[in-house]
C-alpha cells in the first residue's frame, strides 16, 4: 500500500525498534511507497511512512532492495556532501563514506554480507540515519 510521507520531525527524530518476521508486511508499503515516489527517490526507511522499524529501502541500479535491520560494519573515505529528504525540506549537509561495509537481512530473513560504493552507499548511510532517528 502507498504510505503518506511523514513530515513530523518529533517521531522521524525517535530510533526505530529491531523489525521481527511479523513485520515484514512493512517491506511491501515501502515499496509501493518508493515506487510511487520514484521520481524524486532513491531510498526510504520505514519510519518515513509511519513505521518505527529497522528497515529500508533502497533504488540500485537494477532494482529495488529491501534490507531489514541493516548494520554498517565499516567505513572508508569520508566525504562532506549536501543532501535533501523527501520527509524534510531544503538540503542539509552529511558526512558520508564512499564504501560501506553493510550485513542486513532480506525478506526471506535471509543474512546478506554486502559492500556498497559511492551513490548506493551515501542512500544506505542517509536512510540508516532515519533508523538511529538522525536527521539531515
């Protein structure tokens, strides 16, 4: 189902909880959501559309990628950069990596070990701070 975006800066800013089996039905919302939104982006966390969870949703180059309880186990090349947010408006500078080392869990709870580059690693990084309830 196509989520609304939320704007609320006081939930958007709360760390989202450890997402379970009986949460995967957040997985199809985000990606109807994103695909809805395909226009203007490329990643989305689950707290963008109401849900206080470790999961997100990110735009490679071939498809879309659902990772549930994402870990970034390292960092390399550090960047300043200037990024927007579909939840917030205007752009915000972030410091970003240029390669990420990230272990998540697919929709089949399935672990993945993963390294990602330049534009998929700053999504990864940018959505990722929506789970600590960072915000930029």
């Amino acid at each position: 189902m196509i989520k609304p975006i939320v704007t609320d800066e006081t939930f958007l800013s709360q760390k989202s909880g450890k997402c379970r089996r009986k949460d995967l039905p957040i997985a199809q919302d985000l990606l109807d959501t994103i695909k809805a939104y395909e226009y203007k982006c490329v990643g989305m966390a689950a707290n963008m559309i109401g849900y206080s969870k470790r999961m997100i949703v990110i735009q490679t180059q071939f498809m879309h990628v659902v990772m549930i309880n994402p870990v970034i186990l390292s960092k390399k090349d550090p960047y300043t950069t200037m990024e927007g947010c579909l939840s917030l408006s205007g752009e915000r500078e972030a410091v970003r990596y240029r390669e990420i080392e990230v272990e998540y869990l697919d929709t089949e709870f399935k672990k993945h070990h993963q390294f990602f580059y330049d534009t998929e690693a700053q999504i990864i990084q940018h959505e990722m701070d929506h789970l600590e309830g960072i915000l930029i």
